[in-house]
C-alpha cells in the first residue's frame, strides 16, 4: 500500500508553532523541524513573490548555510507571522 496523499499544510498550526517559538517554548531548531514538518516550505513556494525572502532563508536553513538563531531571526523579521495570519484569515 503506498501513500501519496498529504493534508494540505494548515496555516493556523503554522502560526501556533512560530508563536510558541516567540514566547520562548520552543527552541529555534525545534521550531524550524516543527514548520518543515508542517510543510512551510509548499506555503512559501505559493506565497510567491512576497514570501520571496523568507523562502530564500530558508533555503538557507535546508542546506544547512544558516544557524537555527539566523533563521528563525530572518523569519520574524520577513513578517512570517504576518503572512501566516493573512492565510489564516483568508
């Protein structure tokens, strides 16, 4: 039996996740684990241009060219939450 179906990523989980990293939860390794297993990087490709800088950070992250505290850092700063909540609220 093969399974090729996924959920669709689910921004609002997304969102909890970067929260419990911003109130000090979570560690920044876990956090990044926690949004690659919840697929952030397909929500990023279809954000598209806007999104374009995070995608690029992580990337970064991905191949291992950026620490976890550089990533997460950039995250925050790129507005991710901000983009996270426009999916969530659409």
């Amino acid at each position: 039996m093969e399974f090729t179906d996924h959920p669709a990523p689910d921004p609002q989980r997304l969102l909890g996740q970067f929260d419990e990293w911003s109130r000090g939860e979570t560690l920044p390794g876990r956090m990044l684990a926690n949004l690659k297993t919840g697929r952030l990087p397909e929500v990023l490709e279809a954000l598209g241009e806007p999104a374009h800088g995070l995608a690029d950070w992580w990337d970064k992250w991905e191949k291992g060219t950026a620490l976890p505290d550089e990533v997460t850092a950039a995250l925050a700063e790129g507005g991710l939450r901000k983009q996270l909540e426009a999916l969530t609220n659409s």
